[in-house]
C-alpha cells in the first residue's frame, strides 16, 4: 500500500491547472463522475495493480516503445500507438493489447522514483487509447469485445484515477462510459471468469465514481458467478484445473475489493473456501497441476496455498495437512486417484491418475476430453495430456482442443456433436478405484470406458466398449512421453528411455497398433508442456473395425531399471463385464471390471477365447485367429476338427503367448473346418472357418424384350463353392452391371443389332466363378432422327439408326403434297447408324426400312427464304456554303 499513498499523495500535489468542477448528480447524460481518490487507490492496490520486483525493467522497456502483452506476444509502443492487431501477438494478445494493464508500471516506477517522463507516458498512451477506440471504432472487435479485455481495462483507469493525474476531464469521461458499457445488461455475458472480471471493473468504478447501482449490479452477478463457476465441492466448472486455481485468486480479489469498498460479502462466495481441497487432488505428485483442458503443468505459488488444504501436494509433502483419501470424484467432472501421500515411497514417486468426465459445449477453457485418462508415476509423466498450448486460433488449436487428442477412443470420420454432462460412476473399495464414464459425443456412436486402479499392484485397467448404429474404424489412443521410444511386440507397447517408463498390454481387442509423432496431415501426436509451447509426443493407436468394439488394456508403470518382462497379463471379456488377471513388482492379482469393481490375490486361471479373423477363407490361403485369456508367456495350440467328418481333432499350429495373454495363429486353409485353442487349463470354444472355392458358372440365356430391349437371365450356380453368393456381374454386348445375391435377370437398352453374346459370373465371399455364356441375334429396330425444318431448298441431313453393322437398308422420302417417293439405300455402320443428305424441296415424310421392319414416320417441314431487305439509298449531302 506504501506505493498506492505515493500516487493518492501524488494526485493531491500535482497542479491540475484549473480547478475542479462539481458536476451534476451521478447519473445525469452530461455530467462528468466525481473521483473518489482514496477509494480507487484500494481498488487499485490488488491483482496487476500491486507493484512488482521487474517494474522497472518493465517501464523501461515500455518507454523504449515495446509493449509485452503477458505471456501472448509483444507489439511496438510508438509515441502515437497504433492499436491495429500485430501478428506478434496471439489470438488471446490482439485482445488484451487493449485490456491495457501491461502500462502500469509506468505510473508505479514513474511515481515511486519521481519519473514524470514515465508518468506523462502513462497517461499519454491511455488517453490516446481512448481517443482512437470508441465503442464504435473500428477497433471494436477486440476492444468492446470479450468482456475481460473490458474488465482489466476498467481496473487500470481506477489505477489511473488514484494518480497524479487521476481528475482530469478525458479520464472522467471514460470511467463514466466505461462504466456504462460494463452495466449495460445486453453486453453481459455471465459465462466464465471474464464475467468476473468485468463485475470487479464494474464494481472497483462503482467505488470510484460513487455509483451505488453500478456497485450493487457487480455484487449480484459475483454472488452469481460464485455458484457458476465453482461446484459446491470446490471443482471448477471450466474444464480447466488451472482456471479453478485462478478463480481461487481472483475470488479473492473480489472479496477483498468488497470489503474495501463496504460490501458485505455474498454467501456464494462461502464455496471458494473449498477450492484448495480440489485443487490438492488435481496436483500431480511433482508439486504440477495436472494439465487438463486449458491448463499447463504448472507448479503451485506458495503465498496463495500455504495455510491451506493444498498446501501438503504444494509442498510435496514437507508441509501442511496430509489429505484422508486418495481418491476423489468431483461435480466439474473429474476423478482423482494416487497409489498414496508418501507413506510408503518417496512422494514425488507415488502413482497419480485422472479421469474426465465433463464437457465442453458451452465452456470455454475446456477441451473435449470426455473419457480421456492420464497417468504419472515414480517421478515422470507416462500417459500424457495434449495440454493448453496457446490461444491463437487456427487447426493447431483444434486439433489441441479435439476428442482426437486426448487419451480416448478416436472414430475415423465421425462427427463429434453437442453432448450435456456425460454419465460418470466412481466409487473406491477394497483397495480398487472403479470409475465408468460414457461418451455420446460422436453422432451415432456410444463409448463407455471403465478404470480400475488396482492400488496393491500399482496398474491401471482400462476396458473400452463402443457401440456404433454403423460399422466404423475406432482407435484407443494413448499419447506417450515425449522422449520415449516405444517397442511394440504383437499386442504389447512398452516405453523405454531414462528414468520411469509404461508397459501397455493390450490383452483383448485393439490390433493392430501404430505409432505416430508430430504428423501434421492428418495432426496427430503433440503435447505442450507451457504456454505458447509445443513439441512433438508418440501417439499410440490400436485400431478396430465394426459396429461392437471392446478393448481392455492394462497399463503399469515401471520405475527406473525394471525391466519390461516383469509385466504380464491376460483377460476374459464378456458383455457383462470382464475379469484381468496381472502380474507387475509390486504383484499379481486378479480384478473383475463390471458393476462393481474388486480385487482378489488368489488368480484363477481364465477359459481361454478364440476369435477367427474371417468366417470364410479362399481354400488354399491362410486363415488367422486371436486367442485371448492365455496364462502369459506360455505355449498355446491350435485345433482343427474337419466339418465333414473326415477325421477328429488334430493339432494345426502351436505359439507362445505373449505377456499381454494373447496367441496369433495363421495357418493354410486347407478343408473347412471348426478350430480352438487349448492351454492347460482346458480349451476354448470353437470356431468355425469355411475353406470356399469359386462357384459354378451360371446357367445363362438371353431373350429380347422389344426394339434395342435385351433381358440377359440365369439360374443361380449349383454349387456355390462352399460360401453364400454376395453377387453377380452382367455383361451383354459391350454394357455391364453389377447386381446383388438375389437378382436374376438384368435388361439392358439401346443395344446393337447384330449377333450379341452376353456373359455373367457369379461371386462368393472369396472368390468369382467362371463364366456362363449365351447369345442372341438382336433383331434391326430401324429409327429416324432429323430437323423439324429447314429452308426451302437446302439440304437435311438423316440419321438411320438400329441398322446391323454393315447390313443394308433403305430411307424412304415422300412429298406431303403428293408427288412420287424417293429411295435411298444405306449401310449400317460400326455402331448399326448411317446418315443421308437430302435436299428438301418441300415438307416431306422419311420412313427407315429393313426388310419388313419399318421406322416410325419423321416429317420436315419447309419454310420459305427470307426475302433480302433492299440497301437504304443514301442521304444526299447538303450543299456548303461559303
């Protein structure tokens, strides 16, 4: 406050060079406000008005004419500014170039050292910004756009009004139309934060200008915003842990400028107070605030948390209250969970997980990560978030902001859509943590994810289900460290590099998997780690194609030296729910996923599944199978049992399964047959592969229907090669179609006489049958084509079609007004078409023939020549006189 009653002290020296005015009423349209100085200093004193250690580097650098925005660029501070956007700034800078409050370090180190060249400067460039961005400039965009660009803006003219220079008549001025404008209820939007900042400059004015109802209108929409924007269990309604942290503070200004301003305090504002007991849950063991939404992996400013709930995950532990629960589920859409607050391990080692469960539309700082997980462990970050990056608008930040960024299940080509507050269950018991939530984001898709966090074995289990009205390609996604290298052995993704590391094992559902880092076309496999920074992050896919799609993934960390091979696994799936048998360092258990989540150390060993990759194989090719729920690491075999009965069970292949409890067989299609897998612990259920060859050909025969009219039919093979018929491709004379299972004839038009031959085949799942043919001499169909007129005397030309290629036939020319016929002979060209040119001395009929077979008449009709206009005669010269 010492600076802020040098600047009071300050006001009341300078000469203002004429003495003030006592103006009209508060209210009246003419009337400039009265300045309460004493009360804008206290509205002054808090957030960016307090002084700082850099003010005078900051100052300096403001008087040599460069203007740093925060953390969203910097543009040039020329002695007239030119407030235009610059594309040094971001997106979010182009607008707070205009919330101004970058200036005052100008009038704190001016005033604190006597600097008036620094405080002239200040005012110099506020005024000038008044001057240059009314409400109607053209400027307008960004600076009577986003209220917070307002609210900050506000706040530097109640600054400016507890200086030197705080009364004189252009400052009055704006905090009265600012004022204004920040009342005005049209332009209220009462959203998120930046409505909190437009009441406290609605508000801190109020107090200045000693408006009552100002005051009184950003009182009502704090104590409004309180319940908005905090849930009563201290989560944040921005989809932004770092937002929560944010508001924690700047709810705490507004309390603060409401007692300075004689306020008594809104009940709403009692829920802040629990603010630090979530903020303590969203704190990763490293002392960061895990970054999800618009949030950066930040550390914690001790002079806000220290005395309260956050002080113990600020601190790591050293100080503060220990928190009772390792896990919690909060109303914003979050769920928390670690494997302990250093009882066991060194803190910074313990295991910390998330899960989100909210939505986007209509939140501004949230992403849309519903469902998405992340993961750190025994010191490093292991399944990673996309993070905040920056706010400059473009595919960069869409991509940032997608479904398709975050730890979830990505649908190729699908659209996302508008979805309320997702269905979230949590609970934690018997040392497991079951959380299921259920995504409906993308249009006819439904995605359910449960977690379990077996906290014994120190793993995660994540099972993935996705119902689809329409087949689709579906990826889980997992985004990596991002100077891991990822091994990937069949069904198993292990990370390696320095310090602590994860093994992914895919145990059900999810081949094949991929890797991509920082691809841009499409933009997949980034991740920013601090504002305005990005680099480039593995992203991890296993892929599936269909309408029913389950994966189940174990995810362990490893700390630093354990090798991959001490993680393993294996799986049943049904729909019901699902059972994981693990083993990790810490131990093996085996977890059942369903309603109810649980955890037993007795495993019992799984029924082992077969899944044949396609019911029907080309006989000769291979056939592939996936067996799942195998005792890890172990060998497995594959059955067949021919269906005809030939022979009994015999051995076609033998594997070993991988740690993940999944076995790959591909073996020669050699008969049909049914096939399973066997362990020691009995044999799974049968499969059955069908060994199809082509069908027969089709019987074929043609008939014609009319003239240029051919119906091409057939009998279905008899003997379909062992698959159903899928279709048949149709051919006659140069024309084809291809027609589903069930047709059994095709028409087909406008084809040539002559001897036509007409082919089809017939085809199965896996293969096409050979040919079935039949002909047919298509009969001539003679037709006419010519001018409904011509002039007198001038030739027409005739076009003679449905003739045989080659083969003769005659046009006929007969006069209306009676007279003797004219005939022409002409010969079928390639395409059965010939033309004639006849001069047409009057209207006349031409009629085709070939044979017997006559054309339908096509009459010309003649009209007169235009009788030519005589030559104007030209106008005589008059005579010229001289």
């Amino acid at each position: 406050m010492k600076l802020v009653r040098r600047l009071v002290a300050a006001a009341a020296t300078v000469a203002l060079g004429a003495p003030l005015l006592a103006g009209p009423p508060a209210g009246a349209a003419t009337a400039l406000p009265s300045v309460d100085t004493n009360a804008a200093a206290a509205q002054c004193a808090l957030s960016f008005g307090l002084p700082t250690r850099s003010d005078a580097e900051r100052a300096a650098r403001l008087m040599a004419g460069r203007a740093v925005v925060g953390g969203y660029g910097w543009f040039p501070l020329a002695k007239n500014v030119s407030w235009r956007p610059y594309s040094t700034l971001d997106s979010s800078g182009k607008g707070h170039m205009h919330s101004l409050d970058y200036l005052l370090p100008l009038l704190r180190e001016g005033a604190r050292t006597g600097n008036g060249a620094m405080v002239n400067r200040f005012y110099g460039v506020l005024q000038d910004w008044v001057k240059d961005n009314g409400p109607g400039a053209s400027s307008r965009r960004y600076a009577w756009g986003p209220p917070i660009y307002e609210g900050y803006r506000a706040l530097v003219l109640t600054c400016a009004a507890a200086g030197p220079k705080g009364r004189q008549a252009w400052l009055r001025k704006a905090l009265a139309q600012h004022g204004a404008m920040l009342a005005d209820s049209r332009r209220y939007e009462g959203v998120n934060n930046a409505s909190l900042h437009q009441s406290m400059g609605l508000y801190a004015i109020g107090v200045t200008t000693g408006r009552e109802d100002w005051k009184r209108t950003a009182v009502n929409r704090m104590s409004t915003l309180g319940t908005r924007l905090i849930f009563a269990d201290g989560s944040d309604n921005e989809g932004a842990p770092a937002y929560g942290v944010a508001n924690y503070r700047w709810f705490g200004e507004a309390r603060t400028r409401l007692e300075r301003g004689g306020t008594p305090l809104p009940s709403s504002l009692d829920r802040v107070a629990k603010v630090p007991e979530f903020v303590t849950m969203a704190t990763r063991p490293d002392g960061r605030l895990e970054a999800l939404g618009d949030t950066s992996p930040n550390t914690l400013q001790s002079a806000v948390w220290d005395g309260t709930a956050a002080e113990f995950a600020r601190t790591q532990g050293a100080s503060g209250p220990r928190p009772a629960s390792t896990f919690a589920a909060y109303s914003g859409g979050y769920v928390f969970g670690r494997s302990g607050w250093g009882e066991s391990r060194a803190f910074a080692d313990e295991t910390f997980y998330s899960v989100r469960a909210g939505r986007k539309s209509g939140i501004p700082h949230a992403h849309d990560d519903v469902t998405s997980v992340t993961l750190y462990s025994q010191g490093s970050p292991l399944l990673l978030d996309p993070g905040q990056w920056r706010y400059q608008y473009g595919s960069m930040r869409d991509h940032i902001l997608s479904h398709a960024s975050h730890n979830v299940v990505v649908v190729d080509g699908a659209a996302r859509v508008h979805q309320g507050a997702p269905q979230v269950r949590a609970s934690s018991a018997g040392g497991v943590d079951l959380v299921t939530v259920t995504d409906r984001g993308y249009r006819g898709v439904t995605i359910t994810r449960t977690l379990a966090y077996d906290r014994a074995e120190d793993a995660l289990v994540v099972w993935d289900r996705l119902s689809s009205t329409q087949p689709v390609r579906a990826s889980q996604q997992w985004l990596l460290g991002r100077d891991r290298a990822v091994r990937l052995t069949s069904d198993v993704a292990h990370t390696t590099g320095p310090g602590a590391n994860v093994s992914l094992l895919f145990t059900s559902g999810g081949a094949p998997m991929d890797v991509v880092k920082g691809s841009t076309s499409p933009r997949r496999g980034w991740n920013s780690m601090a504002y305005g920074e990005l680099g480039a992050a593995p992203s991890l896919r296993a892929s599936q194609t269909g309408t029913e799609l389950s994966w189940l993934t174990v995810i362990a960390p490893r700390k630093a030296g354990a090798g991959a091979g001490t993680v393993s696994a294996t799986a049943s799936v049904s729909g019901a729910g699902a059972s994981v048998a693990l083993t990790t360092p810490s131990g093996s258990a085996q977890v059942t996923l369903g309603p109810d989540g649980a955890r037993r150390s007795a495993v019992v060993p799984f029924t082992p599944a077969l899944l044949a990759a396609d019911g029907i194989v080309r006989k000769g090719r291979t056939a592939a199978f996936r067996a799942t729920g195998l005792p890890p690491k172990t060998p497995v075999t594959l059955e067949a049992l021919p269906v005809d009965g030939s022979a009994g069970w015999s051995t076609v292949a033998q594997v070993k399964s991988t740690a993940a409890g999944t076995g790959q067989f591909t073996v020669p299609a050699s008969y049909s047959a049914q096939y399973r897998a066997l362990t020691e612990f009995g044999a799974s259920g049968s499969q059955t592969v069908i060994a199809a060859v082509p069908p027969a050909p089709p019987a074929v025969r043609v008939s014609s229907e009319g003239p240029g009219l051919v119906r091409v039919s057939w009998d279905a093979p008899t003997d379909t090669g062992g698959a159903p018929i899928t279709g048949y491709a149709v051919s006659f004379a140069g024309q084809s179609r291809r027609v589903a299972a069930d047709a059994r004839s095709v028409v087909f038009s406008e084809t040539v006489p002559g001897r036509r031959g007409a082919a089809v085949r017939a085809s199965n799942e896996v293969a096409t049958s050979p040919v079935g043919r039949a002909a047919l001499d298509v009969p001539a169909y003679p037709s006419v084509s010519a001018p409904r007129s011509v002039v007198e005397g001038t030739r027409a030309t005739v076009t003679v079609r449905g003739l045989v290629p080659g083969g003769a036939g005659t046009v006929t020319v007969t006069p209306l007004a009676g007279g003797r016929p004219t005939t022409y002979a002409v010969r079928g060209g390639r395409l059965g078409a010939a033309t004639v040119k006849v001069v047409v001395p009057s209207d006349v009929s031409f009629v085709a023939s070939v044979g017997e077979v006559l054309s339908v008449p096509v009459r010309i009709r003649v009209t007169a020549k235009p009788t030519p206009k005589p030559s104007p005669k030209p106008t005589p010269r008059p005579a010229s006189r001289r």
